[in-house]
C-alpha cells in the first residue's frame, strides 16, 4: 500500500514589523522656547521644518511622517515575505530533487504581501515510502533514497525528520528479509551442489557398468573341447584280446 507522507517547512511567518509610533510623538509641537529669534515668518518656517520634515513623493506630493512610516513597514514586511518565498522554495525543491520518481511536485501557500504580490510562506512535497512487494533489496534501496530526499533541505522540518524516521524503519525490516533471502538462497545453493555431485557420481557409475558390459560382450567364446586326445587314452586303456591257444 502506497503512503502519501507530506513534508513541509510552514513556520509562521513572524508579522512582527516595526510598530507605528503613537500619533501624539508624530505630532508633537516643537518648543517654542527652542527656536532660534527671527521674524514671525522665519520662526514660523523653522518650527515647520523642526516638526515634520516635508517629503515629496514622485509627483511632487508631500507625505506625512505616518505616511512614511506605513511605507518603511511595507517595505519591511516585502522584504520578509520575499526572503521567505526564497527560503520555502529552495526547501520543496530539494525534496523534490533528490526524491525522484518517489517524490510529488511541490506545492505551495501563498499569502499577498501589501505590494499585491504572492508569496511562498509554506509548503509540502508528497513521498512514497511504501515498501517494494517481495523485493527487500529494491525496498532498501527506496528507503535510503527517502531518507536523503526528506533531510536533503539544509533545515529540515519536524514533518521532515519523522518521514526519514518512517523510511530509516522500513530499511532495518528490508535489511532483516533480505538477510533472511540470502541465508535461504546459500542453504538452497549447498543443496543443490550436493545434488548434483551425488547425480554426477551415479551417472558415473552407470558409465563404468556399461563399458564393463560392452567389454564382456566384445571378447570371443572359448572354443569346445576336442575329444580325440581323450578317445586315445580310452583306446590305450582298454586290456589286450584274448588269444584262445586250444587246438
């Protein structure tokens, strides 16, 4: 069974920015006591540049200090949300990289910066780490591949290390199955070594019976006894006739 583990870098993105100052200090009177003598007209524009110095935007417009401020909080908060689009990013592409054919696309959350962009502040990379049916070997090879896959960011998420653990487990039970294939797969070749030494030896055996029989069969029959010299014997054996001498 395939297991979908998903891993993620979602810290939360720190909103703390510079805060805004209360507006009794952006517009707080200048001292009258502190400015320098001059006419009405001159003390006047002292006092004027003393208590918020004028900015002009593009078009010449001027802004307030709030104004200024609102805009150094937003380049701020960009400046963040963009180093941490960076940051998100390079973590799922080096899942994704390692992973291979094990690892999903990455997938993204956004959230619109005041600049009305998009920005990565979270995301995820599916991975397999489903063992290979009846192959501990290729199941082994997988989990290792995970494991680097799931540490490969160079801060790696708590999600992120519980998969490499589910993938570390995975390949002690790959290792064990396959320890027990090889003891299996040794027993078995010994027997069959055994087996074929003792086929070989009855088939020589066989060998050496039929060459006995066909050596058997190639050597000529005795011949039969001659009876001539035994009739000889007979002859010179029998007594002598008998001679009657009587007239």
């Amino acid at each position: 069974m395939q297991i979908g583990s998903a891993m993620a870098y979602a810290a939360p993105l720190s909103s703390s920015l510079a805060a805004r100052p209360p507006a009794s200090e952006l517009s707080r009177p200048a001292d009258p006591a502190a400015e320098p003598l001059a006419s009405d007209k001159n003390s006047s524009e002292l006092r004027d540049e003393t208590q918020s110095p004028a900015r002009t935007d593009d078009e010449g417009d001027e802004q307030s200090p709030r104004e200024t401020q609102q805009q150094r909080q937003e380049l701020l908060e960009v400046a963040e949300l963009a180093s941490r689009d960076r940051e998100v990013r390079a973590h799922e592409q080096a899942h994704a990289a390692i992973g291979g054919a094990h690892a999903g696309a990455p997938t993204y959350t956004f959230k619109r910066g005041p600049d009305g962009k998009s920005y990565a502040v979270g995301g995820e990379v599916s991975i397999d780490t489903s063992p290979v049916p009846n192959d501990p070997e290729a199941t082994l090879r997988k989990m290792e591949l995970v494991q680097r896959a799931a540490l490969a960011p160079a801060e790696p998420s708590a999600q992120d290390r519980s998969v490499a653990a589910q993938a570390s487990a995975q390949a002690t039970l790959a290792r064990a199955e396959l320890a027990q294939v090889r003891r299996e797969e040794a027993a078995a070749a010994i027997e069959e070594r055994a087996a074929q030494r003792e086929e070989r030896l009855a088939e020589e055996e066989e060998r050496q019976a039929l060459e006995a029989e066909a050596d058997d069969e190639q050597q000529p029959a005795a011949p039969p006894p001659k009876l001539d010299l035994y009739l000889r014997l007979a002859q010179l054996q029998s007594p002598a006739p008998i001679v009657d001498l009587r007239a």
